[in-house]
C-alpha cells in the first residue's frame, strides 16, 4: 500500500472513531491489528474463554495441576487457597 493509500486508511479509521467507539487507545487498535490473525485463530479454537493471551513458563505444571483440579473438584474436595499453595 502506498503512502496515499495509508493516509486514506487512517483517516476514514479517524472517522469511525473507533477508539471512542470500543474505549481504547490507538495503540491498542494497532495491536490488535497487527495480531489479529493470532487473536482470531484462538476465538476460534477457544472461543470467549480467553481474555488475554499469555502463556505459561511451564505448561506441563500448568496441565497438571489444571488435571488435579479437576480431579479434586469432581470428588467433591474443597479446593481453596492454602490447599493450592
């Protein structure tokens, strides 16, 4: 896209006022935009379940503990903050 056509798209982004309209900031939208493939492949697998994008440092920990969760939850066991830490 030529530098003509990048001023056309910021200025009818500027006229939707899509900033106002979702209530962000235009970093924000540039974010999304230049991860949208990223955001709409995990929509798609994961669907409104997800909020942010993080991964843990150790997903095998992550796993299992999510599995024993799990386990203990359907036993009925009362799984709260000091059994968790």
């Amino acid at each position: 896209m030529g530098v003509e056509g990048k001023v056309k798209f910021i200025s009818e982004i500027e006229r939707a006022d899509v900033c106002g309209e979702f209530g962000t900031v235009n970093c924000t939208i540039q974010t999304i935009c230049t991860n949208r493939t990223k955001i709409i492949s995990a929509f798609e697998q994961k669907g409104s379940e997800i909020q942010r994008f993080r991964n843990p440092e150790r997903s095998d920990v992550d796993e299992t503990l999510l599995k024993w969760f799990k386990e203990e939850r359907s036993d009925s066991a009362a799984v709260s903050g000091p059994v968790l830490m």
